[in-house]
C-alpha cells in the first residue's frame, strides 16, 4: 500500500477521531437501549449464569414506546404551502404566489405518499425515543441526467431512507442537535468489494482490500449478524476476497465547510471519491435529525432511556425475586419421623394426589409435618409499584394509558394528570411536525435538481379543483377542440405540470394542525357536524372545499371522484333553478296583475274623463262669461252713445 497524502491522511484522522469518539460516548448506550426494547434485559443465555431460577423482563422501554409513539407521530399527515412572498419571479415574469403555493402543494402531497416518507420517518421518531437522535437521509442515486419524476420514484433514484443512529458520524466538536455547527459528517456504510469496484462514481477501487468480516451475533446481541472489524489486520486470510462474508466498511464524507464530499475506507491509501461539490445541494445536510430532550453544550442529545434505565434494571430484579419466592413457597415441604413413617411412603405421599393417605406408628400429628416458608415481603410489591409509577412519571405517562388501571382520588386529580401529559406530548408533536416539513423542504431540493421539467404528477381531487378554479393554466389539457355549441373548448385533466421555477420557490411547509393524534370514528363524525353546521351559517366558508372536508371527516375520502360533481355544473343547475322559480312566481301573479292593471287603466280612464269634462265646463263658463261681459259692455256703449246724441 502507498503513502497517502497529506490531506487524505488529515480526513483519514478526522474520521477516526469522529468514529472513535461516538462510539466511545453513545454507541453503546444505543445498542443497550435497542436490546431492551426487544426484551433482551440480562445479558446471557447461560443457565449456570442465571442470578435467579427466573429471570423476570417487565419491559417498560418497550411498553413507553408503544405509548408515546401513537399520540406524537402524524395521522393522515396532510401539509400545507404558503407563499413566503406576495409574487413568484419566474423566466415568464412574475407570478401569484398562492397560486403556485398551491400547485406545490399538490407535489409536496404527492411526494409524501408515493416515496412513503411516512413510513421511514415513524422508524426515526422510535429511533429518537430509544436513542440520542434519529435520522433520515434525503438523496439521488440514479443517473446524473435529469428524468421523469414517476420513473424515479419508480426506480428509487429518489429516496428517504432511515439510517441507524450509530451510522451518522457527528463532528465531535458540534453542540447543537440539528447539526448546523458540525463542519463535517460521516455517513458510514459496510458493502462487499464486488459492489465498490463495479461502482462506477467511485475510483481507486483496484488493490482495495475488505477490512471488516461478517460474523453470527450471539443470542445476547442485536440482530442475527455483527460486522467484525479488522483495521489492524486488514490482510487477514479471514477478509480476504475469496471470502463471502468479507465486508469493506467506509464512510461518506460531507464536508459543509468546502461544499466537498469524499469517499474514505479507513484501511486504504486513496480516497475512492473525491467531489469539489456535493452530488446534492443541501442548505445543511442530507441526513435531517429528530430529538426530544436538549442536552447542553453536548453533540448528541438525551435519550428517554438514558434517564431510567437503571430503574429498569432494580424492577427486573425484584420481579424475579418475587417468583423466586413465590414459587420456592408454592411447592410444598415435608419432614417426617423415620422413627413412626416410612421414608418410601413419605415420598409417595408428597407426590401422591389430592385425599392422599398414609400409615402412621402412634399419633399422626408425629409422623409427617408441612414446613412453611415465610411470606413475601409487602415492600417487595410496593418498591416494584412505585419503580413503575417513577418511571411513567419521567416519561409523562399515565398508567391508565399504558393500558393499567389507576387509582385517583378525585375526577379532578385526573384531569390535571392529563393535561400534564397532554402538554409534554404537544411539546414532542410539535418537534415531529417540524421534522416532517424539513424532510419535505429536503426531498423538493432533490426533485428541483434532478427531475426534467415536463413530468406530471397526478392530482388529488381537492387540488385539482382548486387549481381549476385558480390556475387552470398549470393542468395537463387536451388540445382544443370544438364545442357542441360550436365554441372552442380545452379539456383539463386531474395532472400538474412540473417546472423548476415553480420548486424554487421560496415557501413555508407546515403539517396540518391537529393531525398528530388518531381520533375515533365518533370524534370525526362531530367534527364533521360541527363544520357542516357552521358552513351553512357562515358565507365565507367555500362549499365546494366544506363537503370535501366533510366527506373525508366521514370517511369517504375514496369516493370523492365519483360522488363529487363539477362545482361550475351545479352553479349552473342552480342558476337555471333560480330563474326557473323566477318565472313561476310571474305566471302565478299574472292574473292578480291583469286585473289590478285593467283596475288601473279603467280608474285612469274615468280620471280622464272627468278632467276632460271638467276643463269642458270651464271652458264653456269662461266663454259664457266672455259673451256677457262682451253684452254688458256693448249695452253701456249703447247708453253713452245715446246720452250724447239727447245732449
């Protein structure tokens, strides 16, 4: 093997160093915690190593995990996008940030479903209960060009993988548990030579040796295999190639100080990568942590098992006091007198059945006696209760709901012990939904890098109505064609079309609030009541996205694209009802109108009549006045006229 360089060998002792380290601090807590989540609590198999005949588990770590886990992971996880920006800038000029909210929306949902980040994010949250962290790595391993979006979902190009806690090597000079100050992590990985030199990302696979050999686990150990290690004795005729059970063990590198990453098997010369980038362009890290207990001033955060798993171990050992007891006090003893008793008919009597007799010389009450042990101690049973009680307290757990029975003095006393629970666990529902939208942020900065800009994703239908309401722009359309009424029509289809301007975008993903809890049949049913109520008294609620709500409260979410029909179709049918009762209601009063008309026509025309016999009469009495005026003054002309002429 040649020298390595100078800085090989610098990464070469930073990574032992960070290994080194880790597993010196935690590794072994971490594989404590996991064997007794599975029940493996004494630590051997020997029976001559047995401390008692019985050797009792009353496994409390696995009994908190099955309680915490079902109130604090999310339920139908839904997430929601809001625009951190009024507009989007795109190369076509800017655009509604809602609108493309929305649309990334509908591929923040999609994506959630068909990679089941679900399910991989559920293993972290039991990793985080058993162990400092858990981790979920967020990545690419398909081909360097861009491809559509379905088939690498379809061939796993895209991936969010859980990794073991004991596999992310943290910079040992790190505090803070979301990894922003580690300059450096490692991913540690264990894969056959084969597999590294027909990779074709890697180099300087050729004289690479195995340094680490598969072994059987023993019964007290994890799992049914252990990577044996031999950095020391990488030579060893046990990890040569022709061994099918050699194994090369080697870390990732992700260096966020120089953007770097490297490739280095601890037992070799070369690094078998070495990137002046990132495969992936990460705002941190490809691995995102989830932990629940802050730990100041240290790398690793505190697991729950830290805090009682000596408990654990004093109520093990007094349960299997007890049995010991119990059953040494359950199988009767014998003396017997040699003197007045048989010893051959001693023995038959102690194994005989039940109304057994024997012969006895002189008073019976000599012959056989019962020796009686004493009584289990009370403190034995109070000490094991309270052990108990203390740790559910630690935890925040109600022994009710770890399915035992609680006595409690007052209804009161009940409630306040449930909203101390209840408290904690919105605390810890509040760092998994968190964990959930950066997981998302992580896995929409891969699909911006690596998927081709004309994929579609299929719509639920929510998001595609709301998208046909909002920007029926951004569906896949049929070409236009014409119309029944010869219009020209363009048919959407329930699928989005991907661009890279619309991933970019600057948004804010959060999980649907009041998610993290499973809710009865009967819960949803009244939550569905309750909106549909509301909805019908208030006018800024859409009805169209209310039924859909309430369809899936009521669990028909399946049938929403056959029951639901076309928003703009029922506006239509109601329009057509409004101006249909419009009409009816004028042909019921048309007769009531005729008749109140020809009332008013019949009135005007008597009204006309009368004034015109009235301006008549005027007229003929102001023509009357006319003449006599007219006679009157011809009559006083004729007197003066006659007057002069007698003169």
């Amino acid at each position: 093997m040649s020298e390595p360089t100078k800085k090989y060998k610098r990464w070469l002792d930073r990574v032992k160093f960070a290994r080194d380290t880790q597993e010196n601090k935690i590794n072994d807590n971490i594989d404590l915690s996991y064997k007794y989540y599975q029940g493996k609590h004494w630590g051997h198999n020997i029976e001559d190593d047995l401390l008692y005949n019985d050797e009792i588990v009353d496994n409390m770590v696995y009994t908190a995990v099955a309680t915490i886990k079902p109130s604090i992971i999310l339920n139908r996880p839904k997430i929601f996008v809001k625009p951190k920006r009024r507009q989007l800038e795109t190369r076509q000029g800017p655009i509604d940030a809602t609108s493309a909210a929305l649309r990334m929306e509908g591929l923040a949902n999609f994506l959630m479903d068909e990679l089941e980040i679900q399910d991989e994010l559920e293993k972290c949250v039991v990793d985080a209960l058993l162990a400092p962290q858990g981790y979920v790595m967020v990545g690419f391993d398909g081909k360097a060009i861009e491809s559509d979006i379905i088939s690498m979902i379809r061939n796993e190009e895209i991936f969010v993988r859980r990794i073991s806690p004991k596999d992310v090597i943290r910079d040992p000079e790190a505090t803070d548990h979301d990894l922003k100050d580690d300059k450096y992590i490692c991913i540690k990985w264990v894969k056959t030579l084969d597999e590294l030199k027909d990779d074709p990302n890697l180099k300087n696979t050729s004289d690479l040796k195995p340094n680490s050999l598969v072994e059987p686990n023993k019964k007290d150990m994890l799992g049914s295999f252990t990577i044996k290690r031999f950095e020391d004795d990488a030579d060893s005729a046990f990890t040569s190639e022709e061994n099918d059970l050699a194994r090369v063990e080697g870390y990732d590198v992700w260096d966020k100080e120089n953007q770097t990453f490297k490739v280095v098997v601890l037992t070799h010369d070369k690094f078998l990568r070495d990137d002046n980038e990132w495969p992936t362009k990460f705002d941190r890290f490809p691995v995102e942590p989830i932990w629940f207990n802050f730990n100041p001033d240290e790398t690793h955060a505190l697991a729950d098992t830290d805090v009682y798993l000596s408990k654990q171990n004093l109520l093990n050992r007094i349960l299997s006091k007890v049995l010991d007891h119990v059953k040494r006090a359950a199988d009767q003893k014998y003396a017997y007198n040699k003197r007045t008793v048989d010893r051959k008919a001693a023995e038959d009597f102690a194994k005989g059945p039940s109304a057994s007799i024997i012969g006895v010389k002189g008073d019976p009450a000599n012959g056989i006696a019962i020796i009686r042990d004493a009584a289990v101690s009370g403190d034995l049973y109070a000490t094991a209760s309270a052990l108990k009680a203390d740790i559910f307290r630690e935890l925040g757990i109600g022994q009710f709901e770890a399915g035992g029975a609680e006595k409690l003095q007052t209804a009161k006393e009940a409630s306040l012990i449930q909203q101390g629970i209840s408290s904690r666990r919105a605390d810890r529902s509040k760092m998994v939904e968190k964990f959930y939208a950066r997981v998302i942020r992580k896995v929409l900065h891969v699909v911006q890098q690596h998927v081709q800009e004309d994929s579609e994703i299929p719509l639920d239908d929510s998001t595609f109505d709301s998208l046909q309401r909002m920007n029926p722009g951004a569906l896949a359309a049929s070409e236009p064609f014409v119309g029944d009424l010869g219009q020209e029509v363009v048919e959407n289809y329930p699928f989005m079309k991907l661009d890279k301007d619309l991933i970019r975008g600057d948004f804010n993903f959060k999980i649907v609030s009041g998610s993290t809890s499973s809710e009865s049949d009967m819960i949803r049913l009244q939550k569905a009541k309750l909106l549909f109520d509301f909805a019908m008294q208030n006018p800024l609620i859409d009805r169209v996205e209310s039924t859909k709500v309430i369809m899936e409260l009521g669990g028909f979410e399946e049938y929403l694209g056959r029951l639901m029909r076309n928003p703009a179709e029922v506006q239509r049918e109601a329009q057509m009802r409004a101006q249909q009762r419009l009409q009816a209601e004028i042909a019921v009063d048309k007769p009531k109108r005729d008749t109140d008309l020809q009332k008013t026509q019949m009135k005007s025309m008597t009204a006309l009549q009368q004034e015109q016999m009235r301006q008549a009469g005027e007229t003929q009495r102001t023509k009357e006045d006319n003449q006599t005026k007219t006679l009157t003054k011809m009559f006083d002309m004729a007197k003066d006229r006659s007057k002069d002429n007698g003169n």
